[in-house]
C-alpha cells in the first residue's frame, strides 16, 4: 500500500529524508545522489516540503526519529538549512521526537551552519570522516583532508552537540593494518558518543567497481575480517559497546533510527529515491530528483514502486538484520539443530530464548546469516 491509500495499521514513529546533492561525487559511493545547481536545489526543497505536508496529512505519524540523510544535507547553505528545519516543525508534530540526526560533510560544515541545526532542534550528528589519512582521502575523492574533518568535529561539539557519530571507510585499496589501527585511535583522541565503521563495498555502477574489475583494485575475505577484528578490539578496549556489526557506541547512545530498521519497525521515507516500509509493504520513491519535483507539483505521487513482502521475506529480513545486532534474535526463529551446531562451534551463543553472534561469529556474521536462512 503506498501512502496515497489509507491504512488501519499502526502508527509511524520513524522518518527519513532524502536530500540527493553533493559538492563532489565519491567514486565508491551508490546512494542516488546528483551535484545540483542553486536552482534545482531550491525547487528540491519546494517539492519535499510538499511530500512532507502531504505524508503528515496521510499517515497516522508520531514521530520519535528523524534521519536527514543523502547525498549530503549540509551542502544546503544556513539560511536554507534553517528554513527546511523550520518547515519540519510547522508540518510535524515533534512532541515525541527523541533523536533527530543530520549526515555531515566536514567539507561543508561552518560555525554558523553547525549553530543554525543545534537551534533548530537537531540533536545527532553523523560526520563521514571515513579516513584520517590524508591519501586515502584523496583515493576517495573526499573534497575535504583530516584536518577539516578535526576542525567539523570540534565545531558541532562546540555547537553544543552531545551525539556525535564518526563513519570510517576500512579495507580501502592499499590501506594498511597501521593506517586502519591510526585512524581508530585518532577517532577514539575525539571521543564522539557513536562510530560506525563500514568495510568498503564495491556497489554496482561506481568508478571503484570498474577499477576492481580491471584488477587495478582487490578484496579479501580475511583482510576484512582481520581490519574488522582490529576495530573490535581497538573500540572496544577504549570503552566502545560493538553493539552492531557496524556501529559502536559509548552507553546510552545507540543510533535510535537504526535501531528502528533492524528490529523491523515501519519507517516512512521522503525524498527522491527513499524506501517505506509499512507492514508487508514497501515503496520506493522515484530516484531522480527532476522528476520527483515534476510530480509533486503536479499533485502527482512520488512512487515509483511498490512490493509485497511475504511472511517469508520478513523472517529473512528479521534473521538477517537481528543478528547482526548484540540483542540477535528470538532462538525459535531458527532451525534449533542448526542453531545448537553453531553454538558448539563457537559461533552463536545463547541466553535464555535469545541467540546471537559471539565474537568469533561477528567476523563470519555474512556465513552464519546465510547458514541460518
Ligand atoms: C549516505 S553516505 C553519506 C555521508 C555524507 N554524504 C558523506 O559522504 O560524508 C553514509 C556513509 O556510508 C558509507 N559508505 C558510502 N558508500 C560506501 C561503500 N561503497 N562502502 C562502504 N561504506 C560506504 C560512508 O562511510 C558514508 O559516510
Ligand atoms: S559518500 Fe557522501 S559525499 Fe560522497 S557521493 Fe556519497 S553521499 Fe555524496
């Protein structure tokens, strides 16, 4: 059911905003994103605001997480950021909200930038830093180096931000154990509330997929695992709960909107290219911001496509996404035969109804998922 029919279900509590420019575009980076001139980024602003209105007068919304993602929101210049968030509180109903988080670019990130979304009710960051090494930065194309990002990080914090997540990229062609275990101790040096760590994924249709596939670039299943062990240990001994596969956070601080997606909770998204999921349906927004602006204005629904999930694709959802949380999942939800073979070999553990990955599980959690599907 997409959101232009009516709904009996539950209400939503989680809202995710797809905002698609960027100044520059990373060559391993798949997330539908465009570099937009001041035009097309002013009438993208127009046609959200209209998505906004119109899901807030649909859906029954008690909203408790926001996630401004992208692309990369902060490319918006103060006054625009301001008026977007000022919009978000006139059309919402925020008296529930608990977290609402906003990706950073350190290359697009000013004082006065940082104080307007402190103001605005914005209370977590999320800074893409991916590497403090300069030369990595530039095999990355990031259009910022490691001091600008330093400089990102102590400009929130002196905003006043008291949720501060830091992503790092590992596994990046030619980086070394030395360089991964400098970037986690340089990370810890700021103590943020939150890092995410992601092992970088060669996506489909990316510069960094054709240099791999010319063999110019290679990956390694034990590389991975043994950068993926060394972040583990590092974060963890500095006090850092590895509470996903790919996130670490210190006591309290756990990536709420995150959390939503992993334990299966309906989510509404807006902007070009964002998913829904309501119940056994899903939708997918248009990805192509000329045409998402063409049909709001029009009056037109932004939905591009709609798929039924079956019960059995939610229990792979739900296997796949709980157990790469430290909760894991309910142990009947799996073969128990299976289950008590991956507990004697070290893999799973158990406690009381629940099973979830113990540590040497963590660094195989892809084969362990697939062995339990
Ligand atoms: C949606 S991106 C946007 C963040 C923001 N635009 C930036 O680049 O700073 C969120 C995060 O996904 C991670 N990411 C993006 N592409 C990736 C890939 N191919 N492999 C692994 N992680 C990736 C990066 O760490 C990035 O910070
Ligand atoms: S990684 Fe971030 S800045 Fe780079 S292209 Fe993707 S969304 Fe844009």
């Amino acid at each position: 059911m997409s959101e232009n029919e009516t709904h009996p279900s539950n209400v939503i509590r989680h809202l995710y905003v797809h905002f698609p420019f960027c100044a520059r575009i990373c060559p391993y980076c798949a997330f539908y994103k465009t570099r937009g001139n001041a035009a097309e980024v002013a009438r993208f602003c127009e046609a959200l605001a209209s998505e906004a209105r119109r899901v807030a007068k649909k859906l029954p919304l008690t909203l408790e997480t926001i996630f401004f993602g992208g692309g990369t929101p902060t490319v918006l210049s103060t006054a625009q950021l301001k008026n977007l968030l000022e919009l978000f509180h006139e059309i919402f109903d925020l008296g529930a909200l608990r977290e609402w988080s906003i990706e950073a670019n350190p290359g697009s990130v000013s004082v006065k930038k940082a104080a307007a979304l402190r103001e605005s009710g914005v209370n977590r960051i999320s800074l893409g830093v991916q590497s403090w090494d300069n030369e990595l930065l530039h095999l990355l194309g990031r259009e910022h180096d490691a001091a600008q990002a330093e400089e990102s990080f102590h400009i929130f914090r002196g905003a006043g931000f008291s949720n501060i997540s830091i992503d790092l990229m590992f596994a990046l062609p030619g980086q070394t154990e030395v360089q991964w275990r400098k970037s986690l101790q340089k990370t810890i040096m700021l103590q943020p509330e939150h890092i995410s760590t992601y092992c970088l994924t060669y996506e489909e249709d990316t510069e960094f997929l054709a240099r791999f596939q010319r063999g110019e670039f290679s990956a390694h299943d034990e590389t991975e695992a043994r950068f993926l062990e060394l972040a583990m240990t590092t974060l963890e001994r500095a006090g850092y709960e590895h509470y996903e596969i790919s996130n670490y956070s210190r006591s309290g601080f756990h990536a709420e909107h995150n959390r939503a997606y992993w334990c299966g909770a309906d989510y509404i998204g807006i902007g070009p290219s964002a998913f829904s999921t309501r119940g056994f349906e899903r939708w997918q927004n248009v990805a192509d911001h000329n045409e998402y602006a063409r049909r709001l204005f029009a009056n037109a629904s932004p939905v591009a496509s709609i798929e039924k999930l079956t019960p059995a694709m939610k229990r792979t959802e739900h296997i796949a996404l709980g157990l790469r949380t430290r909760e894991g999942i309910v142990a009947d939800t799996i073969d128990q035969i299976q289950a008590e073979e991956l507990i004697s070999n070290g893999l799973l553990a158990r406690n009381d109804s629940r099973v979830f990955l113990t540590r040497a599980g963590r660094l195989l959690a892809d084969s362990v998922t697939i062995e339990v599907l």
